[in-house]
C-alpha cells in the first residue's frame, strides 16, 4: 500500500475480510545487537503454509466498477502476464489485508497518533521517509514488544494471495515481496508463502543489545520516497528478466512500471480501491482469482 497517497479510497467492507484464526508458531527469535543492523535479523522459523477458508470479497457496486475501462485485460496485457518470468507484490493492503505499521501502532497504544500524522503526511507536506522516522519514533518499540505483537497478530492473508503464489511458482515464475513496511512483519508472511527472505525488499527497524530500538535502516530502498522502483530495477537487473509484473494498490506500486523496472502494472482493489491508481493500470482486478484462471487459459 502507498499510506501516503492522496486518492480517494473505496474501502471493501471488513466483514468479507476476515480470515479464519490460524495458529502460527515462532519457534525462534535470534538475539539482537548492534553488530547485526545489516543483516536480515527477524528471521522466523514458522509451521508450513496453513490453509484455511476465507469468507469471499463480495464485488462492488457497479457504479463504482463501471467508471473503470480495465477490468478486463487487453491482449497485450494478458500475453505480458501469461509469460511473465517474475511478479513483485506489495504487502499491505495487497499480499495482507491489514497496514502493518498501523496495527503496530495500536497494539502499542500509538495507534491514535501515528493515525494523526499518517494523515497530515497525506497532504503532501513531508517526504516518505521523514513520516515513516516519525510513525517509528511515535510508536518506539523495544524488541520485546516486537515480539509480542508477532506471536499475537498473525498475518491476515488476502483471499486467495496462497492459491496466486503456488500457481506463480508451479509455472516457475519468481515471487518477490516489496514493501515500505517493516521485515520483521513480512518475514512471517514469506514463511507463510514459502518465499525465499532473500526475495523480501522492505524496511528494517533497527534495536541495540538491550532490546531499544535505534530507528530503522536508512540504506534500504523503500525507506525513500521512490524506493519501490529502485528495489524493482534491482531485482531485475540482478536476474535478467525479461519480463517482470508490479502487484500493488498503491501509487508508489504503480511507480515500478518505468524503463527497467515492471513492464506491467496490475493493481489489486480486493482491500482497497484507491481510484486515480486504479484508473492507470494495465489491469484492475478485485480477486486474485482472476490472475489464476488466466494463467490457466
């Protein structure tokens, strides 16, 4: 999700988001010191991917899906997605149907504040960076309370995001999560999915030895308004893809679609329907269902 967009946003109700409880196990959590602030501390042993039945998204109203001239792919489009070689996701809002920084925030008793500054971050008057050191700041967790959150909020996967993966990866198509959320939070997400850590591009908060937090890696791309592309442009140069997909419901998502980085850009509206992204994708879907069936077909 790109929190920091000015877009209308067309919320799906909560009750068709719910997902079943699922029991989620960390078994270990590493010690954290100084020493370690580049490496990809956080790094969680899980169960295996847990299935569960979701109540299904119900569609909107066509008044609202019919202002949109997207929601079927063009052939161009659908022959990108049908030899796709990698697809990067966003998180929030996208892969999970929650903001994890938000739910941070008010597991923490922050939530109220962080809210307040998130939406005066909205208007455009600071950079992505400058809010998410304010929204760390306010929220300031030590690692225990980090670990807590963890063993008590499983991640809230979006319908279907299981079935999507395990297709992608049958067909030998990468998967890639990247995110201007917190690795910690999207570690258990990987695990869940079985994507590979390394194939995580997100944020990191940083603790000294006692558990205090120091603040968040300055060095990774996403801490930076812009940083989706660089991280996307990264990827691809690293593997040499020859064609790579961006999934998102946010404008930074749609940011990754430049020379070098996606040749495609399909926004999820499934949680979120946020309108002047919506209306400049290749394609606009509301269920992940549909990129399945066409990779069928």
């Amino acid at each position: 999700m790109d929190s920091l967009t000015r877009a209308r946003v067309v919320q799906v109700p909560a009750d068709h988001l719910k997902q079943c409880s699922r029991s989620f196990l960390y078994n270990s959590f590493p010690r954290v010191t100084l020493k370690l602030h580049q490496s990809s501390f956080g790094m969680l042993k899980t169960s295996k991917i847990i299935t569960c039945a979701a109540s299904p998204i119900q569609p909107l109203q066509a008044s609202t899906t019919n202002r949109f001239d997207n929601t079927l792919p063009s052939k161009e489009v659908l022959e990108l997605w049908r030899n796709i070689d990698a697809v990067c996701f966003d998180v929030d809002s996208t892969v999970c149907i929650d903001e994890g920084i938000d739910e941070f925030a008010e597991f923490c008793g922050a939530g109220k504040a962080v809210a307040e500054w998130t939406s005066r971050a909205m208007n455009g008057s600071v950079t992505f960076q400058e809010a998410l050191a304010a929204r760390l700041s306010l929220i300031n967790p030590s690692f225990s309370q980090l670990q807590d959150f963890l063993e008590k909020n499983p991640p809230s996967l979006s319908p279907g995001i299981a079935d999507l993966v395990k297709k992608l990866k049958a067909k030998n198509i990468d998967v890639y999560l990247v995110s201007g959320g917190f690795r910690q939070m999207i570690n258990p997400v990987a695990s869940i999915l079985e994507i590979p850590l390394e194939n995580i591009f997100a944020n990191q908060m940083l603790f000294g030895s006692s558990g205090e937090l120091l603040g968040f890696d300055e060095n990774e791309p996403t801490s930076k308004s812009g940083g989706k592309p660089i991280a996307v442009q990264r990827i691809r140069k690293a593997h040499g893809y020859k064609t790579l997909g961006m999934i998102g419901d946010g404008a930074t998502d749609l940011e990754a679609r430049q020379p070098g980085g996606a040749d495609l850009f399909i926004c999820y509206a499934g949680v979120q329907l946020r309108e002047p992204v919506a209306a400049k994708a290749d394609w606009l879907v509301f269920s992940f269902k549909d990129l399945i069936d066409s990779l069928e077909q």
